[in-house]
C-alpha cells in the first residue's frame, strides 16, 4: 500500500518566531515564500495534491479561485486575521483557525471557518530537565521573566523597559529579566540578561523561564503559542485582546492585563509575584493541570470552567 504524501504547506506571514515551536498548522514542515514564487510552486504540483497556505495574501487566492473550485484541496490557515475586506474571496477554500475568537471574526464575515484541535496536534511534551541545562538556570530563589520584543507591540516596548528597571532597582535579588531584542539595547538595571533574537531557536533559552510576557497585536494569534508556553508549566502574562486570554486564565495559569493602563498593571502584578512566590508555583502546576483536564473531556472550547481562581 502506497503512503499517502504530505500536503504542501506554504506560509506566508506570522509575528510568531518559529523558535517557539508555535506555527499554525502545527506539527508540518512548511516552506516560506513570496506570493510568486509560491504561485510557480503550486502550479508544478498535480490537480489532486494537497496544498495548505498559512495567511496567504488575497493576491495569491485570487490566482487559485478556479484550482479551489475544481479541486477541493486548498486548506488555508490563518492564525493572522486579513483585513475583512478580503474575507470575501475565501468562499472557494476550506478555512481552519486556532481560536474560538478567530473562529468568530471569520464567521461574522460570511466565511464558514472549521476550529482546529490544538491539543490533538501540537507538539505539546513536558521539557526534560537536563543536569547541564539546570546548571543553566537562573537561581531558584529568583523569578526569571521572559520578554521578547518581536512577541510585544512596539508601542508598550519603551514603557515596559522603564517598569522592569523601576522593579529591579527595589527587588533584582528576587528577578531575572531575559530581554529578547533583534537591536542594541541598554538597561542601567543589574538583572536584565540581552539575548539576540537570532539566538533563540539555536539554545532554547525561553524554556528556562518561569513566566513569559506577550502583548502583541490583536489580529495575531497567541493561541500556539500560549498553549506551548502553559504545558511546560510556564505562567504567562498576556492582554485580553484578540485571543491572547483564550487560554490564560487570569490568577490561574497566568495575568490577564486590562487595555487601560496596561503597564502600571504589569508592574503591580510583577510586584505580587515577588511578595507571593507560592503564586508563581500554582501557575506553574495549573498550566499543565488545565491542558490535561481539557484533554480529558474531550472539549477544546471549555476552558473557563477550570479558569478562575479568587
């Protein structure tokens, strides 16, 4: 019996860095391309060959409207929203997405989009601990923070910074900062490790974290990523636009920031972390506890009923 070939999968955008194992669809090699160049690939490939575009642009889907229809194989992933404008050439394609908020948009859009199972294809394992890569780790007695710029819209970037250098000046005995930055930048604060960002998928180094900061845009997905994040007993703080709070439930596995005042929120709920350390341990339990318990029922989209906690 012959094995059945993989489909093609082609992406074209994401804010997500494949460092973090977070690509939707997940678990697929993919190949990155232009819209031509992924136009010329798609072309040598035989009407009954499976093809999967991750937030293709609405120039590519205009070119395959007639394979679309006459084939029935084009899959198209977003984990991206396009703008709504162009929601109205996907009628022809089959549409999956990560999130009940994505899910939702697409539908309120006249696109008859399919939720995903995350749970069931990611790559989701428990880290194994290493001695080498324990020897890595911060101190114990210390919190170590993840903050990736590419993970974190440009305009709350510079108020962050100045919040963790007001923390560190007061608590650097109790919290490890690991900056992640694509640029030159300079912290006067003892505690604040730089990292280049192109040094993050060669050591790994976000798995060594106890808590990791995400405050992208909302037509990003953080779904994959959170998920990724919460089975490896790694709390998140995140804001509660687009799906960012689908999965982090707030004093759960994580903090939920509000929209006003995001920062200061930051700072206060960093400063309870430090004062409660046994807070951190519950997130760090929770994340994994939740992922199972989901799992167990059988029901992805159920996760307020493990979520909150007093």
């Amino acid at each position: 019996m012959m094995k059945k070939k993989e489909p093609l999968v082609i992406r074209f955008r994401s804010h997500i860095p494949p460092a973090y194992m977070a690509q939707f669809p997940p678990g697929r090699r993919y190949l990155a391309a232009s819209p031509s160049e992924a136009l010329t690939i798609i072309a040598g490939q035989p009407d009954d060959y499976g093809i999967c575009l991750a937030n293709p642009p609405e120039f590519v889907l205009n070119q395959l409207k007639d394979r679309a229809k006459k084939t029935e194989n084009i899959i198209l992933f977003y984990d991206l929203l396009p703008k709504p404008e162009e929601c109205s050439t996907l009628s022809s394609f089959h549409v999956m997405v990560p999130s009940l908020c994505f899910y939702y948009f697409f539908r309120q859009h006249g696109v008859n989009a399919k939720l995903v199972n995350l749970l069931s294809l990611l790559k989701i394992d428990r880290i194994e601990r290493t001695k080498q890569t324990e020897e890595n780790l911060p101190s114990r007695k210390k919190i170590c923070l993840w903050i990736d710029e590419r993970l974190i819209a440009p305009c709350y970037q510079t108020e962050i910074a100045r919040v963790i250098s007001a923390l560190l000046k007061k608590y650097h005995s109790g919290l490890n900062v690991i900056w992640v930055s694509e640029k030159k930048r300079h912290f006067s604060s003892a505690g604040v490790h730089l990292l280049r960002a192109d040094n993050v998928g060669r050591i790994k180094e976000w798995q060594k974290a106890n808590i990791i900061l995400t405050l992208g845009s909302s037509f990003q997905s953080l779904v994959s990523l959170h998920l990724q994040f919460l089975s490896r007993g790694i709390a998140v703080i995140t804001d509660d636009r687009g799906d960012h709070c689908e999965w982090v439930n707030h004093l759960f596995t994580g903090f939920v920031l509000g929209r006003k005042g995001t920062c200061k929120e930051l700072g206060r709920y960093l400063l309870r972390m430090l004062k409660d350390p046994g807070l951190l341990q519950r997130f760090h339990e929770n994340g994994p506890l939740l992922l199972e318990r989901v799992i167990q029922t059988g029901n992805e989209t159920s996760t307020g009923q493990f979520g909150h906690s007093s």
